[in-house]
C-alpha cells in the first residue's frame, strides 16, 4: 500500500467519523465529531504539499526536488484556532449544560428525561 | 500616508488589548479608549475612501514581503466601501451599547468589539486566501463573545448552535483554501487568478470543487437559503446592539463571494469561470421569499428584524447572482442600505423592548409607554427603510435592481420574488406595529420605565446615514457603478499586486 492510499484513507475515515459525531444531538458527541474533523482537516492540509520523504525544505547545493514548507505554516495556524476552538467550543457546552439542565444540542430533552434528573449523565 | 492603509488593523488590535487592562475594565478609561478607537477607525476609514475613489488601487506589503511570497493587503474601491461602512456602524452600535449600559453586563465588551472590528477590517483589506481564513477566524471569535455577552440560558443554547455552525463552516474554508493551494500552488488571491486562468484541463477539475467549496462557506456566513437556519435563533437571542453589528458579518460573506468570484473565478478562469453562478440565483430568490414570509410570522420585533436581514441579504445575492456589471453596480448602492436598515431594527427594537419592560419586544398589546410617540415615528422609519418603500435609499436600491434585471433571462423570477417580497415585509412590518403602538390594552401610561430620551440617539444617527444615502443617491450610484467596472476588470487589481511583470507570466 502506497503512502497516498494511507494518509487518504486516513483522512476519509477521520472526516466521516466527524460529520457522524457532528450530527448527534448531544453537545458531547458534537464536541467530539468537531474535534475529529479538526484532526482530518489538519492531514489533509499537511498532505496539500505532496507527500515527500528526504527532500530538503527551503535550499540545499545540488537537489533539485524540494519539500513545500508552507503547508506546514498553514497546519500550524490551523492547529492554534482549532485547539482554541475546541477549548471554547467545551466550556461552552458544559455552561449550557448547567445552566440550562440539558445537553442536547436544540435545547429539549428527551422523552421520559426531565431537565432536573438529567444531573447524573456527566 | 502610506502607512495609513494598515490603520484600520492596527488600531483595534492595539486598543483590544489596552482595554482588556484592568485599570480600563468598567470604567470611562475603557469606554474612551473604544469610543476614540471607532472615531479613529471612521477617520481612517474617510481617508482611505478619499484615496480609493479616485481609482487607485494600492497595495502594501506585510513585513516587505513581496506578493505573491508574502501577505498583502489591498485597498481597492470595494475595501474602502466595506470599511467605512463598518466604521460607520460601529460608531452607531458602541454608542448605543454605552448609552444603555450593555457594556457594564459582562467583563469583556469593548475587547470584543475591538476585537470584532479587529476582524472586520481585516477580511476586507487582505489580498490572501489564507489571511482571509485568519481574519474570519478572528471576526468569528470575537463574535461569540459578543453574541454571548450578557448570557442567560437561551442564549447559550442559540450560541452553542452557532459557534458548532461556524466551526463546521470554518473547516470547510481549511478545505478548499487546501484544495485550490494543493492545484495552484499559491495562496495570493491575484496569484491565484493567474494560475488558474492557466491550469491545465486536468487540474480543472478539482479548482472547480475547491471554488464551489469556498463559495459554499461564504453562502454559510451570508446566510444563504438552505444555509440560513442558525441566523434567526443566534440574532433573536442576543442583545439587540450585538445583532446590530451582526447585521454587517452576513455582509463580510457578501463581500468575499463578490472578491473571490470576480477576481479568481470569472471570465478567464476556463472551466471554473462563474462557478457559482448556476446555483445562486434560485438560492437567492428563496431566501428572499424565506426571509420576508419569517417577517410576516415573526412574533419577537428581534426575531423579526433577523428574519428582515435574510430577506434583504437574499435581495442583495440575487442581484448579485446575476454577475454582470449593472447588476453588480445596483447591489452594491443597496449593500449599506440592507446592512443599515436592519441594523437600524435592531436598534429601535431594543429601544422600544426597554421601554415596555413588561412584554419585551414580543409583538403583543399591552399598556401606553413613555416615550411612544418618537418610538413610534423612529418604527416607521425603520419599517419603511427594511421594506424598501419611497421615498428611502431601500426603493432606489431595489429599484436599480429591478432595471439592471430587465435584461436576464431570469427577469420574471427576480422581479416576482423581489415585489412580492416587498408586500410580505410590508405587511408583516404593519402588524408589528399595530400590536406595539396601535392596541393598547389599558388607559394608564406604564409607570415605571428605564426609558430614556437619549437611548434613542444612535438610531437616529443611523436613520440620518440612511438618508444621507437617499439625498447623496447620485454621487453613490456613480461610486457603485465605478466599484462593479473595477471589479469586473481584475487585470488592474492582479498588475497592482503583482507588478507589471508579475501580471505578465
């Protein structure tokens, strides 16, 4: 199996676990789905440069193949915002959750489950 | 002078952080500082309008690094629009929040707003793809804070919704900005129009994913039908001034559509020329409909204004969509219009919410209050302004619409969804008042109410730029129209950016 196949897949499968975590109507499956996608995001754009191995990034006497060292600045600045993020995204959760009682994401519990007896959960 | 371009970033950035001080947190230290910053900002903003206007387009290089290697930012007429319009609001809103002491409801307002600005301004000068994700990213967090200053469970829940929307929203950006450098190799947005301009029919294919992908993320911010769902919730539940800014980020999609789609992906892009040209129109002219029928159901004077912002951002894209210069120059007379008249909404609303006390801004009977007949007269300016009728800048916008439509084979669609719109808010903007002003449910005035006169200041200052646009009509259009030819010219902005070497490859 090829490298290309490898990170591909990798990202493929990070991506759709993302979008299913995403969709769930708990603010922690949510939390996590965004934090997955996050992680897909970052691969991908490492891979955006090409993959390639033993290759100088900048300036080297003789080479002729380089590696491209900006997707690797672009990765960093996404890593920063998305760690942010996911601390923001957290806090705020946990806050909607004890101020409001519930952890679904629109707000009304489910059947049978009353804001107040829902404190167990966590 | 030549520094003057970097004005509107730097200033925010560095009065942020000097108000996050704890000598200038809830104090008049904090208020100057941000206060003084707007009115630098407005200042600023003036100059470079000055400068813009006369055609140039200029450039400066972060750090002195040349495009297409480093960052630029770019001043061309469209930025210095967008800027003094965010200036200009901003000036409204501040003063609003201090004059009701929204401010003093948390610990970080003015931070945030700077912060916000910060952001703003940003996204509208920059000249790369990547620093657009950064100053989107800053704008976005900024407005969390903001939309949850003052918290309040109802407005966790929407604020959760919407910082999950924009997260899902900004990893999509990481995507096709990936996608169009992993092609393209650049992330200059006038390097990028090169290149793709010169792409072989094998790479196409996936410019044209990344194109749609980016433009998909701008439909996200700019509230786009079927991408509109989490705007009412997040407006209706935040404080009203908040919203009143908010009424300029669905503009910050606007604006970044109308960039990226006539300067990398127009005529000469090849395969990927108007990509999203097919799908933008109907999406437009729904969100319209959706927009003002929310106008029509609405039953919170907030929920109603949010809904208000859909429609006319929908009339603005549907405009837009047609992506031809008359159509563009007409959008772009109605862009301050629509961002304006809705902020102006919110305004009043929370103007007419503190008033009543007892039933808030739900458009419900209920006791004579203090204060009413100016409340009253400021609704229906506000309501006619949003609706778009005579004699206000939102007919002449929708009427340049309209005539600039006359010629597309879609002219039926535009002007049905555009006139029937219209009614919709109309009729839905006369009840509202009905039930505020009209249907009293007893004799007595409202006795104790923290209303007072000069709450109602900023509104006005709002309503009379508003009318400035109505009077200046004929200076304005000209500067629209002049906008849309250098828009739909980018040979100029790539040669100003690029050199006239650079442009040349």
């Amino acid at each position: 199996m090829s490298l290309e196949f490898l990170v591909a897949s990798a990202v493929g499968l990070m991506t759709a676990a993302g979008i299913y975590l995403t969709l769930r109507g708990r603010t922690f499956s949510v939390v996590l789905g965004i934090a997955m996608l996050s992680y897909a995001i970052n691969a991908f754009l490492f891979s955006v440069g090409r993959l390639i191995v033993n290759a100088p990034p900048i300036y080297a006497k003789g080479v002729t193949e380089y590696a491209d060292p900006l997707p690797q600045a672009l990765v960093l600045t996404a890593i920063v915002i998305s760690f942010g993020m996911t601390a923001l995204v957290v806090v705020l959760a946990l806050r909607t959750y004890l101020e409001t009682g519930t952890d679904h994401v629109n707000g009304t519990p489910d059947a049978g489950e009353t804001p107040s007896d829902s404190e167990g959960d966590v | 002078m030549t520094h003057l371009i970097i004005a509107p970033i730097l200033v925010p950035a560095i009065i942020g952080a000097l108000t996050l001080l704890r000598t200038a947190r809830h104090t008049l230290l904090g208020r100057g500082l941000s206060l003084g910053s707007t009115i630098v900002q407005v200042a600023a903003a003036l100059a470079l309008f000055a400068e813009a206007s006369t055609g140039t387009i200029r450039t400066y290089a972060l750090g002195g690094w040349a495009a297409p290697f480093g960052v630029v930012i770019v001043l061309d007429r469209l930025s210095a629009m967008m800027l003094l319009l965010t200036g200009l609001l901003a000036l409204g809103v501040l003063v609003h929040a201090v004059l009701t002491g929204l401010d003093r409801r948390g610990w970080h307002f003015h931070p945030l707003f700077q912060f916000q600005l910060l952001g703003l301004n940003g996204a509208f000068l920059t000249g790369d793809l990547f620093n657009l994700f950064v100053f989107f990213e800053v704008l976005l967090i900024a407005s969390y804070g903001l939309m949850l200053h003052g918290q309040g469970g109802a407005r966790l829940q929407a604020g959760m919704q919407y910082v999950i929307v924009n997260l899902v929203g900004s990893t999509l950006f990481l995507i096709a900005a990936g996608i169009l450098y992993g092609v393209t190799g650049t992330l200059n947005m006038a390097d990028l129009a090169l290149r793709i301009g010169a792409a072989p029919p094998g790479d196409q294919p996936l410019i044209r994913v990344g194109a749609q992908l980016l433009i998909a993320v701008f439909a996200l911010k700019a509230a786009l039908l079927p991408l509109h769902l989490w705007l009412p919730r997040t407006y209706a539940n935040t404080s009203a001034p908040v919203a009143a800014l908010f009424a300029i980020l669905t503009k910050v999609g606007v604006y970044s559509i109308l960039r990226l789609t006539t300067l990398a992906f127009g005529e000469n892009a090849g395969a990927v020329a108007w990509a999203p040209a097919g799908w933008m129109l109907p999406a437009a002219l729904l969100s319209l409909l959706a927009g003002f029928l929310g106008v029509l159901a609405a039953r919170r004077l907030r929920l109603l204004a949010a809904f208000g912002v859909i429609g006319s951002t929908g009339t603005l894209l549907s405009a837009i969509a047609l992506f031809e210069p008359d159509a563009t120059a007409a959008a772009l007379y109605y862009l301050p219009h629509s961002t304006l008249s809705g902020a102006l909404l919110f305004l009043v609303a929370d103007t007419i919410g503190r008033a009543r006390k007892r039933e808030d801004d739900r458009l419900e009977p209920d006791r004579p209050f203090a204060g009413m007949g100016q409340l009253s007269l400021l609704f229906l300016l506000s309501a006619i302004a949003l609706a778009g009728l005579p004699p206000f800048s939102g007919f002449i916008g929708k009427l340049l619409i309209l005539t600039a439509a006359e010629g597309s084979a879609a002219a039926p669609w535009i002007w049905a969804a555009i006139l029937i719109g219209t009614f919709l808010a109309l009729f839905g903007l006369a009840w509202a008042g009905t039930m505020l002003f009209w249907k009293t449910t007893a004799e007595e005035e409202l006795a104790s109410s923290s209303w007072r006169k000069a709450a109602t200041i900023p509104a006005w200052g709002v309503f009379f730029l508003l009318a400035a646009l109505t009077v200046f009509a004929g200076p304005a259009t000209r500067y629209a129209e002049a906008t849309a030819q250098q828009l739909f010219a980018p040979e100029a902005y790539v040669a100003a950016v690029l050199g006239p070497e650079g442009s040349g490859r």
